[in-house]
C-alpha cells in the first residue's frame, strides 16, 4: 500500500509539473510552426541568463547579511523570544531551541525566495534593456547638454538604470532591516540624542564592521545614481520646458556632482571605519548626505526657479525651449515635414475641375461610419457572419486608381444561437469567415446604397482585382477562439440553399496532434475532449491566437501595434495588414505624447498575416531607424527587407492613420520653429471640426485619391485641414493650413503642409456645417427629414484641395428609427467659395456650381454616378435595352417628392400663419 501511495505521489507531481509548462510547450510549438523559434528562446534564455546572475549576487549579499548575524538570530530566539509565563508554563514541555544547523537551513531557504522574487520580475523587465545595450545601434545625433550620441539615452541609460534598480533597492531595504534588528537584538543601543558626539552610538565590533559593509555598498550605489541621474536631467519638467533648462543645469547639475562628492566620502570614511570603533564615521555621512541633499536638491532648485528664472522666463529658457522644439520635431518626425504654400482662392474653373477628373472620380461618398451598418445588414447573410471594420484602400481599375471601400465577413461564434455553442460547432465547426464585400468610394444605387464590386457568399465579383481564389479567413479581427481544423467532422464553409457547403483547413500552419502534443495540449485547455473526441485524428491541428493583433503582439512584444489592421485581397488570398511602430519615451527634451508612454516614434515595419493559414512576415520598411536595426541584430532573420515585400501588396500599402493623427496633434504647437512665438503660442492650431450627431468633433484624417498640387497624376493620399486655436471667448474656425500624406511608389511616406495665406479668411469645415445649418431650403429639409420616425445622417464633410482652392463635399444620409434599417445616401451637399448646393447626386451638384461643362464623375461600369452600372439588372428587350435601376431611380424620386409633399402640408397645418415664402415653394412643390 506504501508503494502505492509513492506511485500516486509521483504521478500527481509530475501531472503538475507538465500541467505547469504546458502553456510554455505550447507556444515553443507555436513559435516554432510559424518559424520564429528565436523569438521565443531569445528572450526566455535572456531573462533566465539575468535573473540567475541577479540572483546569485543578490543571494550572496542577503545570505551573507543573514548569516553573519546568524548567532544573535539564534539567541535573540532562544533565550528573549521564549514564553516566561511560569504560572501555566507546562514545565515537561522542552524548552524552544533553535539550532545552528536549523538557523543556517532558515536563513539560506529566506535568502533564495527573496532573491529569486527579486530577480524574477527584474529579469522580465529589463531582459530587453541587457539585450539593446550589447547590440546598440548609433543614431548619428547628439544631445544639445552633454554631447552625447542619442543611443546612450535610448540603449545604455535604460541599461545602466535597470541595474542600478535590481540592486539598490533590495541592498537598502537589507540595510534598514538588519540595522532594526541589531536595534532590536541591543546590539546597536544608542546612549543620546546627539548623534554627532562621541560615545552617542555603541555597537559591537562585529556588527560594526558588518554595518560598514553595506554603507560602503549603498554610498557606492547612490554615487553611481546620482550620476545616472545627471543625464536625466533632460526630461525634467522644471517650469516651461520640457528637458534641461536653465534651473536643471545651473542648480541640480551642481547639487547632483556635490552629492556625488559627498557619497564618495561617505564611502571612504566607511571604509575607514573598519579599524576604528567610531560610529559617527558611519552616522554623519549618511546625516550629512541626507541633510545637504534637501537643501541643494530640492530647495535650492526651488528658490532660483521661483526667484531668478520665472520673472524673466523668455530670456532664460529661450536656448532651452529651441532644444525642445527641434527634438520633438525629431522625435515625431516633424522635421521631415515639407512646407508648401497654397492659395485657397483661386477660382475653380471647368478646366481645373477636368483636370482633376482623378479627384472627381474618387469623392467618398460612401461614409465608413454608415456603411459598416449597410455591409453588415445587406452582406451579412447569416446571423453569425460580421462585418467588424470597412477598411479604406485603392486598387488599380482598367488602369486607373480607384478609392474601395472593403471589408472581410468574419466569422462571429459569439452571435450563434446560444442551442448551437456546443463544444463540436464551437472548436471543430464554425472555424472560419468567408470572403468580403466591396464598393467604389462614389458608388451608390439609385436608393441610396453603395453598389458593390464584390458581395454575397461565394463572392460575386465583375472585376479581375477583386476575384478570390482562397476567400477563408482563419485569423481576423474576430477569431478569438482556439479552434482545432482537418478533424473528421467537416467544417462549415458557407451556406448554400437548404444545406451548407463543408471544407477543410489545409492549411501549413497549426500544431499537429502528436501523442504527447496531445497530452500537452490537453493539460494546457484542461479538457480531456481531445481524447474522448473520435473527430481529432493525427492529422489534425490546433489554430490557435488566431486573433492577428493578440498574434504579433505574441510574436513580437516589443513592438508596438496599430490598432486598425486592414485587408487587401493579393492574388486571390486575403491578407491583412498591420503597422507597426518602435516608440521609446527615452529621446531628450522631446515631449511625451498625451495619456501615452512615447516621445519617439516611427512606422517602422509592416506586418503581413495570411487570413487563411495565419503565416507571419515581419517587413523592415524603415531599417534607418535605430531602435529597429537594434532589434534586427537582436533577432538577426526576423525582420525582412522590404525589397522582399511583393509588389502587389506594395502598392496597398498605406500611411498609417493613428500615426498621422499624432503628428497632427503634435503639430498644432510644433510647426512653430522660433522659441519666442512657441513660448507666446502666438500662431497655434488646432485640427478643424465637423459636425457628427449634431456635435462638433475633430474632423478624422481621411484617405482620398486626389491630384497633389504640382504633380500630374492622382494619388492615394491621407489628409487633414487646420484652424487656428481657438479659446472660450474667441471661437476661430477659418482653415489655415492643410497636411497631406503621400503613399504612393517613391512618394511613400511624405508628409506635405499646405499653409494658407493669412491675410483673408478660408472657410474651414465646421464654417461650412454652420452655413449647411443657416441656409433656408437644405436647413427646412434636413429638418423634415429628421422628425419623428427617420433621423438625418451627416457624413465626414470633406475638404478637397482643386486649382488653388477648395471644394466641400458632405453625403447626407436618411435612417429609419426602427431597428434593423439601413441608412440611406440621399443627398450630396457641395460647397465653394459662397455657393452652396444640395442635389441627389454628385454630378448634378457640380453643374449646378460650375455649370453644364462641369465634369461627370464615373464609377468602373457606369458614365455618371446618377446611373448605377450595367449588370444583370439590365434586360434585353425586343433589341433595345431596359435599365431596370434607371426605372427604379425614376420611381425613387417620384417616391420623394411625395414624401416631401406630405410633410410639408403636415407642417402646414400645425402653423398658425404661413408665410410668403412658404407658401410659393409649397405651390412649387404642388406642381411638380
């Protein structure tokens, strides 16, 4: 029975010991099957490597500490802490004795937890800070104070500070406590009040010679920190400027050195006291140093900034506040920015607007905030398809560039029928989306809905760009579940009439179910399903952080993601896109972004993920950025050149809108270069604003295809207007400059700031919603339109920069309050220079401006906008040729102007007197 038990025991440990590195296993095997297996031992020897030399020296000096007083430990246990309550003391009780063998058993046992906590979590903090100091890449720049390469504050600082913290702390939380146990124990008795006289402070030799020890270690240390702290010195926030300014060098530059000094006499006279029985060479250094340090550091910085510098601020931090623009500049490259003037009044005439027919023929109309309901509702198909996201992108249409709004159908296991969540559907048959939909950025139907390029399931395309040959989409935004695929239970595909069509993953990524793979992984989930299970085969395999964000994060932490991946279909295969930016809030004097931890950043990388098979490429697409050629002789393989990248998703790749947004936001103080105007904020922006919901909010960044002033052709551009900052009292929401970013071929990632004149007034886009709002007839329908019942949409109002000048589009859209409706593009308002017009379409808005020379925009198929493309809804009758969708366009606005008719007469009837005007345009709507 013994024996028995023994057998039970082992097995139960080593149940726990593979249960405990089954989630280790797990991800060597996922690391491995994706081909970054040096992603995944790098970091763990990293970390095992410091946290074992961190420890060790940590537990010399704690188990040194503890063993040296070992012997009061034993007596202070033995003879002070035993019970001497005599009178219910039972006397044949034995007495509490506290061995040596057991106190030096104790004291190692206490040592090694300590140490290995300590070093555990330094180890998993600083294991990247140890790897970036030994492959540090030089940045080629230097800092305005010291004169130092920026790689020291980016790579060696963090370094240096990392094992300053791993040992500084412990050895003085060490110190205090074995100090208060010498106090405890009478080792240490202190016989007066004044410390600094002779005699005041009596210890044992021993315990002195074991204190002065680990003085000589701190006042070492603190030497060493004091120094570290030096260079800190630029990302002080004393007073205005962000870095070192004229307190920082002129009075804690000085302090810092004399406590410097200071440590290192404390140190000296330390170890001076070994042979001398004098306590005060151990008090009064650390009194002195206590004492000095609040009075030159902390003080004495306080009374020159508040005394010397704020009376005269401009003049003393003025060479300060340059430094801090100028690395801000760099720090969000700022300083690559390419200043243009733009007129903003040139008069558009037809010839400009035709030789801007790319921009015409590009205008979104289709808002991405609407459209995600439209896609999901009309394109959903199944209650557990979703759309999560409509992505912007351009492809190349019958040679010409075309905006696209897109989106993948993921598969949402979360939106089945609660009846079907069972184990089977959850892990072994809903594994998978299919597809996407698609439409032109100015594509709309005759009632309002955008005309898709590619729909329904399997997708349905008449463009060869579009066409899918592998449509599923194993890795999404959505797959947040562990799935297991290629079981003999056939995995749905898609919907197919009365049944539904069945695939199997065949993809080359996933974990095998090997035998012990099997058990592993059993133990890793804590479900025997894989055994009991008759569907999981050999030839099986677990998919598993299927979520692309969560699956680069995994990969690659260090990196930091944007949070709006996208789709591009390449060569039939879905493949997602992320960027990915090295940020560091190491880089002087630069400011740190709001509610972030970064003064630097760059898109550095972008990453490819395969939506079928989730395969993983890592593109260098800056490799002049330091941070990123550190982390390439980290990971040497990781990162390909971006020479590699296939040209087919080159030319999907997209200037990142969170990026843009940043600089945006940094730009509104930063595009100021002179210190004086900066420190006055004489000339700053704000982002320009729009109306959503009837609520000002700042216009987001926006992708268009447009003709970039001086160039020839269109191109995919991101852009965003700017305001003058404006206060409580003084509201200023004229434009004053406009940024644009190119991403197209060797333009890619230029940034180009477009000023306006200053001596007149531009509208800027929250002028034009005011003017939108002000004007009688779009006013009185908007208002009809959003009564009871229906509510009115306004899209993004969007400022595009034509001839010297700008015009102003914004699609309205009508929505039913009833839930499940689709909103509806009803009307497109345009607006230039002080002419306003709202028509049904876009082509009839420019001639009413411009006239009837003015260009027609066309979508891929049709001649107009107005005219939906000719496809199967068009018959052939008797030879000649019925569109159905013009017919259906005909009766849509008959159907309006019916609309229109009764609410006005119910408008009519609840007014009391009717008013010329009103009463002239009711007759004109009578008779039509």
């Amino acid at each position: 029975m013994y024996r028995i038990y023994k057998i039970l025991i082992a097995i139960i440990i080593v149940v726990a010991l593979l249960t405990a590195t089954s989630g280790m296993f797990e991800d060597w095997l996922w690391f491995s099957d994706l081909g970054y297996s040096q992603l995944f031992w790098t970091p763990f020897l990293s970390k095992l490597l410091f946290q074992a030399v961190n420890g060790t020296i940590l537990f010399l000096f704690i188990a040194g500490t503890l063993l040296s007083v070992r012997h009061a430990i034993i007596t202070f246990v033995n003879q002070r802490m035993r019970l001497r309550l005599h009178l219910v003391q039972d006397m044949n009780r034995p007495a509490l004795n506290l061995s040596n063998r057991k106190a030096t058993i104790w004291l190692l046992i206490i040592s090694a937890m300590v140490s290995i906590g300590i070093s555990f979590v330094a180890g998993f903090k600083g294991w990247l800070d140890i790897l970036s100091f030994t492959h540090a890449s030089d940045f080629g720049q230097i800092d305005p104070i010291f004169g130092k390469d920026l790689s020291f504050y980016f790579f060696k600082l963090p370094f240096l500070n990392t094992i300053f913290n791993a040992f500084f702390g412990p050895l003085f939380l060490l110190t205090l406590f074995t100090v208060i146990f010498y106090v405890v124990t009478g080792v240490i008795r202190f016989n007066s009040k004044k410390l600094w006289q002779n005699g005041a402070i009596t210890m044992g030799s021993d315990c002195r010679r074991h204190i002065a020890f680990l003085i000589c270690i701190l006042f070492a240390l603190k030497a060493f920190g004091y120094y570290l702290d030096i260079y800190k010195l630029v990302y002080s926030t004393h007073g205005h400027v962000v870095g070192a300014g004229f307190t920082d060098l002129n009075a804690t530059l000085p302090a810092l050195k004399v406590l410097i000094v200071l440590c290192v006499i404390g140190f000296i006279l330390a170890l001076i006291s070994f042979p001398f029985q004098d306590s005060r060479l151990l008090t009064v250094p650390i009194a002195l140093n206590f004492i000095v340090g609040i009075l030159i550091y902390s003080i004495f910085p306080t009374l020159i900034q508040s005394f010397i510098v704020l009376p005269n601020e401009l003049n003393k931090e003025k060479p300060y506040i340059s430094n801090e623009i100028q690395l801000t500049r760099f720090g969000y490259g700022l300083d690559a920015i390419k200043e243009v003037e733009y007129p903003g009044n040139t008069p558009i005439t037809i010839d400009a607007l035709n030789q801007d027919l790319g921009t015409i023929n590009n205008i979104r109309l289709n808002d991405a905030r609407p459209l995600l309901q439209t896609y999901n509702q009309k394109q959903g198909i199944r209650l557990y398809y979703k759309f999560n996201d409509i992505d912007i992108d351009r492809y190349t249409i019958n040679g010409e560039s075309r905006q696209v709004m897109i989106g993948p159908r993921e598969i949402s296991t979360p939106d089945l029928d609660p009846k079907a969540m069972t184990f089977v559907n959850m892990r072994f048959k809903y594994t998978h989306g299919f597809g996407a939909s698609a439409s032109f950025a100015n594509a709309v139907t005759a009632e309002g809905l955008p005309s898709f390029a590619i729909k329904d399931v399997p997708p349905i395309t008449d463009f060869p760009q579009f066409k899918m040959t592998e449509p599923r989409i194993y890795y999404g935004e959505l797959t947040n579940d562990w799935v297991v695929a290629n079981t003999t239970a056939k995995e749905f595909d898609y919907p197919q009439g009365n049944s539904n069509a069945e695939n199997s993953y065949k993809g080359k990524t996933g974990i095998p179910f090997t035998p012990f793979n099997k058990l592993m992984l059993s133990l890793r989930h804590a479900t025997p399903r894989f055994y009991l299970s008759s569907e999981v085969t050999p030839t099986s395999k677990m998919l598993i952080y299927r979520n692309i964000t969560e699956r680069v994060q995994k990969l690659a932490p260090f990196l930091t993601y944007d949070t709006d991946p996208y789709m591009v279909i390449d060569s039939g295969r879905i493949k997602w896109i992320i960027d990915a930016y090295t940020t560091s809030n190491a880089l002087p004097y630069s400011h740190v972004y709001p509610d972030q931890d970064f003064n630097y950043i760059r898109n550095s990388v972008k990453v490819v993920i395969d939506a079928y098979d989730g395969t993983v490429d890592f593109y260098a697409v800056d490799p002049n950025d330091p941070i990123l050629k550190t982390y390439m002789k980290i990971f040497p393989g990781v990162f390909k050149d971006q020479s590699a990248l296939p040209p087919s998703l080159v030319a999907h790749l997209r200037y990142p809108e969170t990026l843009f947004s940043i600089q945006s936001n940094m730009l509104e103080n930063f595009h100021m270069t002179n210190a004086s105007v900066f420190y006055n904020k004489e000339d700053a922006w704000n982002i320009a604003q729009e109306l959503f919901d009837q609520e000002p909010q700042n216009v987001a960044p926006y992708y268009t295809i447009m003709k970039i002033p001086g160039e020839d052709k269109p191109e995919f551009v991101l852009m965003l207007p700017f305001t003058p900052a404006s206060s409580a009292t003084n509201t200023r929401n004229n434009m004053i400059a406009w940024m644009a970013a190119r991403m197209d071929g060797e333009h890619y990632g230029e940034l180009v700031l477009y000023k306006l004149p200053k001596n007149f007034e531009i509208d800027g886009p929250l002028q034009i919603e005011s003017r939108i709002d002000q004007d009688p007839g779009i006013s009185e329908q908007l208002s009809l339109w959003d009564q009871k019942g229906s509510r009115v949409i306004r899209g993004n109002l969007l400022a595009l920069p034509i001839g010297g000048n700008f015009l102003y589009v914004e699609p309205i859209y009508l929505q039913s309050d009833k839930g499940g409706s689709i909103p509806e593009m009803k009307r497109v308002i345009l607006a230039y220079q002080d002419r306003l017009v709202m028509t049904e379409n876009l082509g009839a808005a420019l001639t009413q401006l411009f006239g009837d020379g003015a260009p027609q925009p066309t979508t891929p198929g049709q001649s107009t906008t107005s005219t939906p493309p000719v496809t199967q809804n068009e018959t052939q009758v008797n030879q000649g040729t019925i569109n159905i969708t013009s017919v259906l366009d005909q009766m849509n606005q008959i159907r309006e102007l019916l609309d229109n008719l009764e609410a006005q007469l119910k408008g009519l009837q609840v007014q009391e007197q009717t008013s010329p005007e009103n009463s002239a345009e009711n007759s004109t709507i009578a008779n039509q």
